[in-house]
C-alpha cells in the first residue's frame, strides 16, 4: 500500500464484518471515527452462520470457510478500506501549510490565519489566557507584601533570658514554672523568678489538689 499522509496516530476499530478507523488530531488529539464500511466477505459469512443456526453440520462449516477466506482476503480489503478512510478524514481535519500537521477545526484550527494554532495561536485566547495569568501573579503580589506588613511575631519574647527559660519539649508541665515557664528541676522555687513550686496535680485529670486533700474536687480520683 502506498504511503498514506495524514494524522499521526488512529485506531483501527475493523472487524470481519466490516472497517472503521478513529484518527486522531496531531495537537489535541481529538478523536474522529470514519464511517463503517460493511465487508462482502463478512455479510455472506454471517448469512452462513444464520443458515448453520438453522440446519447445522454442512452450513457450520461452509461459515467457518468463509471466515477462513475473510482473513486470507482481508489484507487488499483492508488497505481500500483504510485509504478510503483517510480520504473521509482529510474532509475533516485541516493540514497546517506551516508545520504540516494535521489538526481538528474546532479545538485546534486558526481560521483566520489558515494555520494551525501551534503556528498562529488565536489572539482572543492568548489575551485571555495572559489577563487572567497577570491577576493570578498580581494577587500573589498583593498577598505576599500585605503579609511582609503583619507583624505575626510581636508578641514573641526573643531575648537571651527568654530562650533560657523556655521548657524543653520533654518538660513535664508539673516541672514548668507558672511564672515564666522555666524548667524548675528538683528545685522549689523557680530559679529565674521566684515563684513557688505549684503544688502536685490530679494523677487522674491534673487539676491542682489542695492539702491533706483525699480525692479530686474535679474528677474524684483518689489520692491517698
């Protein structure tokens, strides 16, 4: 079969009963199915396997030759199929002069230009395109200096005494002053501001136990 110049890339949807073919466009890859093409061999065949249905052993046989000859004949068949095909898919998409492809005329075909939109992109849709890009990076702009302007970290206390009084992750709260939030160790008072220990917490809920307490105003867990 000679050399065929169309699209790029189509499926072949034939069967013994007949040829169809689906190309593709070059760009968007649009698919556009040609109309089926009955086989003769195919037709007569299934009018045997009727006549098999019907009277079996003889007519079974002659179906399944006939099915036999379809695939031994099929390749000419096929190829008069396939350029007739091509023939109908040109009536429909449009070759770029510029870069040779093959493209559809709804999604991918500059009318105006007479060429492909990889070639000569539609001006309507790169201006949209561009004005809806330029309010995406101007709001993101926007957002980045309006942030730069809040102060998120105002009331963070940076200084040296500040670090070294800061709980470790591993601090239990019981060993945190409630003054400052320094690491009170074994110690009694806090180190860096005086405050007095807090006194034990609930084992069962944590809230603060007055002394010679028995049981838990909160929870009731017992103490002792």
């Amino acid at each position: 079969m000679p050399l065929i110049q169309f699209v790029q890339n189509y499926e072949d949807l034939s069967t013994d009963h007949g040829y169809q073919f689906k190309f593709f466009c070059d760009k968007c890859h649009n698919g556009f199915m040609t109309h089926f093409q009955a086989s003769t061999i195919g037709m007569a065949e299934s009018a045997l396997k009727v006549a098999g249905n019907l009277f079996g052993g003889f007519f079974n046989t002659a179906s399944n030759s006939a099915y036999e000859i379809q695939r031994a004949v099929g390749g000419p068949a096929h190829d008069a199929a396939l350029e007739a095909a091509v023939k109908e898919g040109k009536q429909h998409f449009h070759q770029c002069t510029r870069c040779g492809k093959w493209v559809c005329p709804d999604v991918c075909w500059n009318n105006d230009a007479g060429l492909c939109e990889g070639c000569a992109p539609n001006l309507q849709e790169e201006l949209a395109s561009a004005a809806a890009q330029a309010k995406a990076d101007a709001a993101r702009a926007q957002l980045r200096e309006k942030a730069a302007k809040t102060d998120y970290v105002g009331d963070i206390d940076m200084s040296a005494n500040a670090v070294l009084r800061a709980p470790g992750p591993a601090t239990a709260a019981g060993d945190r002053c409630t003054g400052c939030g320094a690491a009170l160790g074994g110690a009694r008072f806090c180190p860096q501001c005086g405050t007095p220990r807090p006194a034990p917490g609930c084992p069962g809920c944590g809230a603060a136990i007055a002394p010679n307490t028995r049981f838990c105003a909160s929870c009731g867990h017992k103490l002792a």
